[in-house]
C-alpha cells in the first residue's frame, strides 16, 4: 500500500531563525529603542500577514502571502507603538527583512526526518502557503533532494490553508486505499488537515505549546522534535 506523507515546510521543517536575524540587522537598533524585539516584531508582522492572506482567500480575493507581507508591514509597526512608521523605516529596510525569508535554513533534525520516513517506504511531499521557487530552494540549499512534483503550494488553487478545501487538493492526489499522513509544527494546520483525512503528525518544535484546548481532535502522533516525529508516524504506520 502507497504511504505518504505532507509536510508543511516554513515553521515546520524551516526554521525562522534567519529571518529573525535579517530584522535585527536591519532595523534591530531602531527597534530595540522602543522597546521591541526583532523576533517580537518578526513574529507579529508574520501573524498579521496571515491572518490578512487567509481573510482576503475567505472573500475569495486571494492574494500570494508574500504580497501581503509586503503590504502590512508599517501597519505592524504602526500597532507595536511607532508612532511615525514611515519615518521609522523605509520600503528599502522592508525588503531587506522580508529577503530574510530567502535565507531560512532547515531545521536541526529535519534532513534526518525526512530520511527515515523514505526509508520506511513514504513518498514526502511538501504543501506551502509560499511560492515553490523560494521552499524548495530551502532543500536544495542543505543538499536534500526533494522532486518540485512534489512541491503543492496555495497559490495553485488560490486556497489558503487552513480552508478544508486547500487540504483536500492535496488529499484528493492519493488514492483511497493509500496511507496519508500530515506533519507540521502549527497545530491549527495538523488540525484542520485530520478533519478532511489525514492522520496527523505535530511537533512541537516552533510552537511550544499545542494550546489542545482550543483544537477539537485529536493528533496520532506528538513529539518535541523532527527525527522523533518521524519515528512516531513510523512506528504507528507498522502498527
């Protein structure tokens, strides 16, 4: 029987470390006198982009994320207390925090994951909000193959996860019979992924806490890192 697994790639297999670190560089000194961390401020930018891409993919006005990015960072910087933003910053110092995204490396345990699971006979497949370009080179950067076929990304079916049908593009790929496995470090996407099928597979690595009280299911396999994980989706796939 065909074995797969999807993972989510920024967050989960990626850290955002570097990303972190172009803010800091940045404007870290403009920031730090108010007050702000880069990776507080690299985190709130994030979360309002997202949260903006998946209410304009819910309006059916879906936008690439990393427009939206592009978009909202003085409004992010209007809402950490710079009272000025524009002043604070220019549309060059944005762009050079958002390449940042291009220099994100994998994470500790991540190239040992994905071997272990195409070891144990799974075809490891990636579903991103990001254009494909851009994670994949992520990969190839750390010398890990991985077939852009199969690369999924939200902007194929401007669907943003975690809409079901995003995830059910993806689950509709495999056969009915075939196992299908979901991993990511962002409960709301493992969650949202169980609900249309998927058996699903959390880390805990950006996270930290799973907040399970707010997410109604229940994941198969849980674990503080990438390689344990991997070693939970097999152990369960034997059982």
């Amino acid at each position: 029987m065909p074995k797969h697994v999807v993972f989510d790639v920024v967050g989960t297999c990626v850290s955002f470390d570097a990303y972190f670190a172009r803010i800091e560089n940045v404007i870290g000194t403009k920031l730090h006198q108010h007050a702000i961390t880069a990776r507080h401020f690299g985190y709130t930018w994030m979360e309002a982009a997202e949260l903006e891409f998946t209410f304009l993919s819910i309006s059916e006005r879906y936008k690439p994320y990393k427009e939206v990015m592009k978009a909202v960072f003085y409004r992010t910087l209007w809402m950490a207390g710079i009272d000025d933003p524009r002043s604070f910053a220019t549309d060059s110092e944005r762009d050079q925090c958002i390449a940042g995204y291009s220099e994100l490396k994998l994470r500790d345990g991540a190239k040992e994951c994905l071997e272990k699971l195409r070891a144990a006979g799974f075809t490891v497949w990636c579903f991103t909000t990001g254009d494909i370009a851009r994670v994949r080179g992520y990969f190839e950067k750390a010398g890990l193959d991985m077939p852009l076929a199969n690369f999924v990304s939200c902007d194929d079916q401007k669907i943003a996860k975690p809409a079901l049908a995003a995830y059910r593009s993806v689950l509709n790929k495999f056969s009915a019979d075939d196992e299908k496995w979901f991993a990511a470090a962002h409960m709301w996407d493992v969650s949202a992924a169980k609900s249309v099928g998927f058996k699903g597979a959390y880390c805990t690595v950006y996270e930290k806490e799973p907040c399970l009280e707010i997410f109604d299911t229940e994941i198969d396999v849980m674990a503080d890192g990438l390689v344990t994980m991997a070693e939970g989706i097999c152990q369960a796939s034997i059982a």
